[in-house]
C-alpha cells in the first residue's frame, strides 16, 4: 500500500538555555519554545505495527533537550540550526523545520522567532 510521508510535529516544547550576546542575556538562562516538523516515510510501521520501523521522537526530543539545556548560544540561528541537525539526523528522514521563538525578546513584541529548513536531495 503506497503512502505519503509520516509527520511527526513536536510541538511548544519549552526549555531554558543562555542564547544572547548581551551581558545580561550571557548570565541567566532564558525561555526558548520550540517547534519541530519531521517527515518520513512510514509504510513499515504502518503495515507492521512494529515499533522499530517508526522514527522515534521520544529519542529525538531528549537529544534536543539535552543540548539546548546543556548549552550556550549567541544567536538564535546557531540554536536554530543545532536542533535541526539533531532533528534530521536519522537516515529516514525526508524533510525537517524547526523554529524556536525567543519570547519577550523585544519590547512590545511576544517573540522573536527563526526557522530553518533540511530537505533531503
């Protein structure tokens, strides 16, 4: 049975990290949200119910806890660009985007957000 890519979105997962090149933002840790969207192709785990044919994104989610958390970022596109190497390193791995916002970034303004793209040739 022939089917489309599999999405797995992991959706507002909210850390603390350093991420700023100002003094202040350099010593205390601060709020990132991040949205990860990861396609692959899923025929396997569909037909065979068997968990070693699905991507495994309690396993992605813990890498990327651990190194936000573990982490120091002056820009948010370092940040940015580290989850999603984390998020497209499975060989499956068709399409990844991941934005993370930086909430109360600038005045007035809920957040300051990037996102980047990995498309598999």
């Amino acid at each position: 049975m022939p089917t489309s890519n599999a999405i797995i979105k992991i959706t507002n997962l909210r850390l603390r990290t350093y991420i700023g090149f100002n003094q202040e933002e350099r010593e205390k840790m601060q709020d990132v949200v991040i949205n990860i969207e990861i396609h692959y192709p899923a025929q396997h785990a569909i037909s065979e119910d068997n968990v070693e044919e699905a991507l495994n994104y309690k396993r992605i989610t813990k890498a990327v806890i651990k190194h936000v958390e573990a982490g120091r970022f002056l820009l948010l596109e370092k940040l940015v660009s580290d989850v999603l190497d984390i998020s497209r390193d499975h060989s499956w791995v068709q399409f990844a985007r991941v934005t993370i916002d930086k909430p109360h970034a600038l005045r007035f303004a809920d957040s300051v957000s990037l996102t980047l793209e990995y498309q598999r040739d």
